[in-house]
C-alpha cells in the first residue's frame, strides 16, 4: 500500500489521581486488537502492534471501504468481537486471532463478527493529521467514518471519574486518558495518553517452563516471565495458575520447539527452568510488583500478540 507503514502511538500507565486532569478526554478501553486501518481504493488492510497485516482473519470487514469517506486514509483504531451482553468479549476474538485455516476464518467471521472501533484519523486523502491537536483529528475523524454495523467510532467524554466507575460497574479493561491537544506520535510511548486498567496486569515475555507434574505431566508446570526494565530484560518470577487443559496442549509444543540453553536473564531462579526464545508473549495479573521485581500471586490470563521489545515493566505516571 502506498500510505506510509507506522506503528501506533502508545500510552503510558496512569493513576486514578489522572482522572480530575481539566485538559484530558477519557474513553473505554477496549479489550481487541490495536491496528491501523489502511484504506486505498477498495482495499482495506489492517496492520497490527507486531506490524502484521491480518485482515484476511477477519473478511467481514472487507467491505468497510463504502464506510470511510476519504479516499486513502489512515485510522487508528481497535477489533473488537462484542458477546450476547454487548461488551467486548477477548476470549471469542482470541480465537479468531490465531486462525491460519480459510474455512475456519471464514466460519467465525460468521459465528462471531468483529467489529472495527475507530479513535483516531492520521491521513486524510494525502494530507497528513499528526501534528494536528486530538479534539481536530476526533472532529475530522467523524465526518469521514459512516458508523454501520462493523464499523463504530468510539464515544469519548470529559467527565474521567464517572466513565471509571462505569467500566468497574460492568467488568471493563479500564479507560485511556488523552490530553485534548496532544498530537500523534507514531511508535512513542507518550504521557499525553494514559491508561488506567481496573486490575494490575502485564505484559510479560514468557523465558522458559518447568516441567509438569502429576496432572499436567505432559505439559508444563508454570511460565518462567521477563520484561525489560532500565534497559535489560529482567527475571519477574514464575506463574502456575490460569492455565486451561486447551492452552496447555497448544502452548506446549511450541514451547518445546523454542527450547534454548542459554539463559536469557542474569538472575538464576531457585528451580529448575527449561529456557526457551523470548518470542512469546503473554498477559498475567498480580497483586503488586515487590521491590525485587517479582510478581506477587501472578495468575495467566492470556496469550498476547506482541512484540517482546514492547513488554515493559511501566510504573504509574506520578502528577
């Protein structure tokens, strides 16, 4: 495609203390898959975090180009799978995430249809929005996405405090903040934008395994988990829990085929660890990180498609 190939701007980890900020714009923070959206012509691609296009996972949204009023464009914006009760449900578009066999694709698309969440216009034909302020790219935005079944623009509001209560109410992700005149930095982690999750989790680079026992004999007994911090992958520690048989038998082979001698972290756990290329990437909850890094009653909760070098120890934004 002829639109320039980016990555999306990113948020930093905020605070509830953010939520009173007078300058920011809140909006739900929806639990899919972060992609950009090139429209050229008829055709419709979507690039993930990973800087893959994967819009053959997801053909019901191929006819979106009658829905966006510019012709190229460049959105940003979030593929969502929306359950019975109307919210996000990340366990259904997981499993369309990871789909590679045509029928399969073309059988979910119909079972469970994703929809395209839009926040944010970067192109419009060829001129170029980033260095315009957030509320003007939203104002743009509107008048070149026409809202139909697959395709939403997402709702924003000043008031943060009561869309946070809201999003704890019904058992969301969390919200993102965005100051209203910050501009569009392709591939930067910025303080203009924060999220604020209603659970702690991480993203962590799965290192290693130790092997099962009892029952999970064939499979793995917990992860071994990594994230950068001040520049060098570092040792968080082991999780055991959250593990369903279905993941176990998927995540195993992979597992033994990414085996490696070395190990990938300075520090040497206490237990015997198979180590394995930090490709993999996964999200875990936990209590709170301790002062030597290390996760407090970690708990998986899924696999994420992400690049490594993104997993990040980020601590709150402090105002």
């Amino acid at each position: 495609m002829g639109l320039p190939i980016l990555k999306p701007m990113l948020a930093k980890m905020g605070s509830p203390s953010d939520l009173k900020r007078k300058n920011f714009i809140w909006e739900p923070k929806l639990d899919g898959t972060r992609a950009l959206v090139y429209r050229e012509g008829e055709k419709v691609g979507f690039l993930n975090r990973r800087g893959r296009w994967i819009e053959y996972r997801y053909p019901e949204l191929s006819s979106l180009s009658s829905h966006l009023l510019s012709d190229p464009c460049l959105l940003d914006g979030e593929i969502v799978v929306f359950g019975e009760n109307g919210l996000p449900n990340f366990p259904l578009l997981q499993e369309r995430e990871h789909q590679e066999n045509p029928f399969r694709i073309e059988f979910l698309s119909r079972l469970h249809p994703a929809t395209l969440v839009v926040f944010d216009l970067l192109i419009r034909g060829r001129e170029e929005l980033f260095s315009l302020p957030l509320l003007e790219r939203k104002k743009l935005l509107s008048e070149t996405v026409q809202e139909g079944e697959r395709i939403r623009l997402c709702l924003y509001t000043k008031q943060g405090e009561d869309l946070w209560e809201s999003v704890k109410k019904m058992g969301l992700e969390g919200v993102m903040g965005k100051r209203e005149d910050s501009p569009y930095r392709p591939g930067v982690r910025s303080p203009d934008w924060l999220k604020l999750k209603t659970m702690k989790t991480l993203d962590a680079i799965i290192l290693g395994y130790t092997p099962g026992e009892g029952q999970r004999a064939p499979y793995f007994g917990a992860l071994a988990l990594g994230a950068y911090h001040g520049g060098k992958l570092v040792f968080l520690g082991k999780v055991g829990t959250g593990f369903d048989t279905r993941l176990m038998e998927e995540l195993t082979p992979l597992l033994k085929q990414l085996e490696r001698r070395e190990r990938p972290v300075e520090e040497e756990p206490p237990y015997e660890v198979k180590w394995v290329e930090p490709k993999l990437v996964c999200e875990v909850k936990y209590l709170e990180i301790t002062e030597d890094l290390k996760l407090r009653a970690p708990s998986f909760v899924r696999m994420k498609e992400k690049d490594p070098q993104e997993c990040e120890l980020e601590l709150e934004v402090k105002t």
